[in-house]
C-alpha cells in the first residue's frame, strides 16, 4: 500500500510591482513555497487538504493544483 503524504495548498494574494497592485494567483501552493516565490504576499482562506502518494512527491504543488501529470509518449512504429 502507497504511503500518502497530506498537502496543504492555499490560495494568495501577491504584489506585483509591475503593476503595483495585489493580484490573486491563478493557483493554489504550499505556505513555504509561496514563502520562498513571494516576499509580499497574503494568505486567502483556510487550506485545501490533498492526500497524495509519495510516489507523485516528485512533482511540485504548482503541478498538482493543475491536476497535471506527466504522459510518456509511447515509441511510435514509424
């Protein structure tokens, strides 16, 4: 049996410089990651809460809000 480890992925607010103002991300992080991306940044909402299999820890917080996952081609016939 696969050994689930417990995300917790926030949605945030962020200042853009660019344009100077706050902008809501189009995705949802872990606290350290946004930490490290962001040094202005707010916290929106309590935590949404995935389990997932060690085997997918690979993949970043960013992939899997965006239920991404990696799809190997298959060796054509030509």
């Amino acid at each position: 049996m696969a050994v689930m480890r417990t995300l917790r992925l926030y949605r945030f607010r962020y200042f853009d410089p660019l344009r100077r103002r706050r902008i809501i991300a189009r995705y949802v992080c872990e606290a350290p990651e946004i930490r490290c991306r962001y040094p202005d940044y707010e916290l929106v909402g309590a935590p949404e809460v995935r389990h997932v299999p060690d085997d997918r820890l690979a993949l970043t917080a960013v992939h899997l809000a965006r239920s991404w996952s990696p799809v190997l081609e298959k060796e054509s016939a030509w």
